[in-house]
C-alpha cells in the first residue's frame, strides 16, 4: 500500500480496484469483461454518491472517469 492509498476512503479504494479490474481486461483484450468492469465502475460510484459515501470531488474524478472509458469503448463489441 502505497502513502497515498492510505488517505483515500474505503468507498474510493473499491473504486480503483475495479478501475484496476477494467484496466487489466483491456490491456488483456478481455473487452466482454472490460465492459462489465466499466459498468460496474459507473453503477458503484453513482450507488457511493447517492448514499452520501463518497465526496462530490471523488464522485466527480471517477464519473469522469467512467465517462472517458465509455466513450473510448463505444465500439466494444461481442
């Protein structure tokens, strides 16, 4: 665990788990699992923030986040 990892939340450090599960799968050409691991990362932040869990900054880093990757999977297909 590196020093920085140690200040973020533990709603936010689910987050880059499955940020980090979304980028193994592309760089392995999993795209089917890249996709779950894309939507995954959408519907748990927007689940995170509507609860109250995760801060507007974090929330705002990670739906952008989500939102770059949609856009660049937009052509992912089975």
């Amino acid at each position: 665990m590196n020093i920085r990892s140690l200040f973020k939340s533990k709603e936010e450090r689910e987050l880059e788990g499955i940020l980090a599960e979304l980028r193994a799968n592309l760089e392995n050409n999993y795209k089917s699992t890249a996709q779950a691991a894309r939507e995954k990362l959408g519907e748990r932040c927007e689940t995170l923030y509507a609860e109250g869990r995760l801060k507007e900054a974090v929330y705002r880093k990670y739906k952008k986040l989500y939102e770059e990757y949609s856009l660049s999977m937009r052509n992912y297909h089975h």
